[in-house]
C-alpha cells in the first residue's frame, strides 16, 4: 500500500485497502475557519439538532483567518458566529481575533491596514497555523474546510479539504465516507540550485500533469531529494496538490518531520504521540515522475491557471504593475527570509505587498536582524508595504477594502498558490505564480524577472 492507503486502511480498522474502495474513516481533526464555519455549524445543526454536542471538542479546531480585516460587517459577524459556537461547545481550541469571549468583532478601518488589530489569541492563516499550533501529527487524519489543508501532507498525514456538508456531518459522528485515492509518484532527486525553491518544484510538477492532473488523485513525494527539503519547504509543495486536482500531498517521515512536530506539540501542549506511516515494497502507482532537483530553474505558472508553466527567464517581456507575497504557500518566515535576500539594499520598482501568514511570522521578522537591520525593517526600506495583519488578506480577493486587493485589471506577480480568473480579486486582473525569489527580483525590475540575476 501507497503511504496514503496505509493512513486510509488504519483510520478504517482494516488490513488492507486498495485505490476505488469506500471507507468509513475516523477524523483525528477537524479544521474550520471564518468562511466555511458557520455554514459548516448551520448542517451540523440541522442535521443534529440544535441541543446537539461535537463529537470531540478537543479535536475541532476553529481558526478564523480569512476576511478578518475588514470594515465588511457581515464578515465580522462570522468570526462572531464561530465564537458563540466555540463558547456554547466547550470547544478547546479557538484561535480567536480578539481576547474578550464576551467580545465581538469589529475592524477599526481608521487605524490604516498595516498596524496590528489582532488579540494574544489569533493565529493567522490556518493551514500554516496547524502546525505551528501542534495540529499536525504523523499517521492521523486531518479534514478541513479548505482545499488547501492538504498542506499538512507534509507531516506524512493524510489532510484533505472538505466541504460544509461533510464536515458538519464529522462535527456530529467524527467519521467520514471516503473513496480511495490513486496514487501518483514523484521521486525527488538532487539538490536545489541558488535562486531555486520548493515553489519551483511544485510549480514544475503540476506544468506537467496539468491543472486536473491529479483529480481526486493522492501526490506521494519521497526519493533522497527530499532530505533536503526543510519542512517549510514540504508545507509549499503538499500545498499546492489541490492545484492539480489532488485528493492529498504527502510526503514521508524523517528526522525533520520529528523534531518539527515534536518541538510543536510540547511547545503547545498538543497531543504529543503519533504514529508514523512508512513505505511498503508493494506500493502501486498509476503515475511515476522522477525530479531532478538539480536541474530545476525558476519556475512561473502563468495566467489563467497553476498549470501554465513556464520559466522565468523566458518571461522577461511581461511588465507588472504589482508584487505580492504572504499566504499559507508563501508567506511563511522562510518565504519571507528568502524574499529579503535579493531585496536588501535594492528598492521595488512597482506595488508590493507583503502579508506575513501567522503573528508568529510578524514576531520573527520584526526580531531578527542582519546587521543593525531586522528583516522587517530591511523590506519597509525596500519599499514593501507590510502589513502585521497577518491573514489570508488578498490571496483570494475578498471584502474590497481587503490589503493588497486588486481591484482593477492588474498584472500581478505572487508568492501565492491560485492564479484562476477573479481569483485575487478584478475578474481581468492577471496573477503570475512564483516564488519568493522569483517575486522579489520582478518588484525591482518591474517585469518578470529570473531572481539568479541578482544573487550572486
Ligand atoms: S492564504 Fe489563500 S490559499 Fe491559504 S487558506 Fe488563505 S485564502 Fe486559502
């Protein structure tokens, strides 16, 4: 069995399981945020009764993360809606926006977009929070309500997202009807080049399956290559499975898995066992790739969808009108260390905005420092606009008065994972994909850009 259908085959109690078959799963989490929660409280509700009780209030996890700051009242009103719900469950894990249980939302707009708005409680984006939550173990099932929990593949557990159907009906039972993945392989070999990231690769993978690649497929990525991928890196890559269609991302287990989750749990007071998944002799694939890291160059998905690969040093022609970088893909503190790499002591030349995913990014670049610099410091001087309102801000358009919106048919390089029509906001708006890289040596040239022009 593939390390998917190891995973799939214990949550069911069975031996063995192989690819078409249904099953009944047991939930070891279930995720819910801003967006999809109180729809997803609405089905449990109906479906359970209004006096009914969660299944497990120790494994809901409620993060709100999406259209937190906005004046938009209604968006307010959900984080509201989450907090009732959490306050009436008894639900243990709440990353809430604001420190009063009693409280309710409310976004001050005169205090400007970039100065924090959030509580001690708030944790940012939540597929990036999980772990650092210590949400994330090996071998467990975690659902959510966002196509891109499949992120937590990189902890070699099976992470999917779900709808508000089906997780209202794993809030009532924690369990859920699932059919069997296929499997597709890609084995990683090699080293990245400098001026290479993880998004490079993935953005890779899916150029060549296509974005329906990998429809209700599981993508298993292992081989020596990923040794060397730090666990933000594995983050970037599982991320972006729902890109090509897929079911799941998952990677192996290793020392680096361990440590990073270990570390996280204790640190959090997390559930701290956990029981990895390993690979079998017998695994079936219906798709096998093999990568070589080495060989890998900067890599751009164009507009209109993740699959429109191209490099970026064939892209040079494209003019931008503006640079982003944040979201649960790329705006993690490795993102962010790499992004200000090629931006000390340059200047951007076009918009750009930085969005840090979680307060604890915020934290580690407003303390770290190169020289007498923090790196927070480095990229405001650097002409970022950044915001310590981290969020999902314009990743996904959102409210209009969203940071980083576009709200008029812009050319836009990201360090996101999404690029379809509409998708950061103005329906003729273009995104191109890349990474942190890649983003930052196109803010300063003010076209796409291959970021190996400016590290040396
Ligand atoms: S940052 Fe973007 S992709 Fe990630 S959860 Fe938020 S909206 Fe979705």
């Amino acid at each position: 069995m593939t390390l998917t259908e190891t995973i799939l085959a214990r949550a069911a109690g069975k031996a063995r399981v192989q690819a078409g078959d249904n099953l009944w799963v047991k939930a070891d989490v279930l995720m819910t945020h801003d967006v999809c929660g109180p729809g997803t409280i609405g089905v449990f509700k109906r479906e359970f009764g209004q006096a009914a009780k969660v299944w497990d209030r120790q494994r809901v996890i409620i993060i709100p993360d999406h259209y937190i700051f906005t004046a938009d009242s209604k968006s307010n009103r959900n984080v509201d809606i989450l907090r009732e719900f959490v306050k009436e469950q008894g639900i243990t894990y709440f990353y809430d926006v604001i420190d009063n249980p009693d409280g309710k939302w409310v976004f001050d707009s005169s205090k400007g977009m970039l100065q924090r708005q959030y509580g001690s409680h708030y944790a940012g984006v939540c597929h990036t929070a999980l772990p650092q939550k210590g949400h994330t173990r090996p071998g467990e099932i975690l659902f959510g309500t966002d196509s891109h929990t499949c992120m937590a593949g990189a902890f070699n557990q099976f992470a999917t997202g779900i709808g508000n159907t089906d997780a209202g009906f794993v809030l009532g039972t924690g369990k859920l009807l699932l059919k069997v993945p296929e499997t597709m392989h890609f084995r990683l070999e090699g080293q990245l080049q400098p001026g290479v990231m993880a998004k490079d690769i993935i953005l890779h993978c899916i150029g060549e399956i296509g974005f329906d690649g990998a429809t209700y497929r599981a993508m298993q990525f292992d081989g020596p290559g990923v040794a060397s991928l730090s666990m933000d890196d594995r983050m970037t890559i599982a991320n972006m499975a729902i890109e090509a269609g897929g079911k799941n991302g998952i990677f192996e287990f290793d020392a680096k898995t361990e440590e990073y989750v270990n570390h996280r749990t204790r640190l959090n007071g997390t559930k701290s066992s956990y029981e990895p998944v390993m690979r079998h002799q017998d695994e079936k694939f219906v798709y096998e790739m093999t990568l070589d890291l080495q060989r890998l160059e900067p890599t751009v998905a164009c507009h209109p969808d993740p699959g429109q690969r191209k490099k970026a040093r064939d892209l040079g022609h494209i003019k931008l009108d503006r640079a982003y970088i944040g979201s649960c893909t790329g705006g993690k503190t490795s993102d962010f260390l790499e992004f200000a790499r090629v931006l000390r002591g340059r200047r951007v030349t076009i918009d750009t905005f930085g969005v840090p995913a979680t307060p604890e990014t915020v934290h580690d670049l407003q303390t770290a420092r190169w020289g007498d610099r923090t790196i927070w410091q480095i990229l405001v001087e650097a002409g970022v606009q950044m915001t310590e309102n981290a969020g999902c801000a314009a990743c996904l358009g959102g409210p209009v008065d969203t940071f980083g919106r576009m709200n008029a048919p812009l050319k836009c390089i990201s360090a996101t994972n999404r690029n379809f029509p509409g998708r950061m906001g103005h329906k003729e708006s273009q995104v191109f994909l890349a990474s942190p890289f890649t983003v930052a040596a196109s803010a300063v040239a003010g076209r796409i850009t291959d970021p190996r022009e400016y590290l040396s």
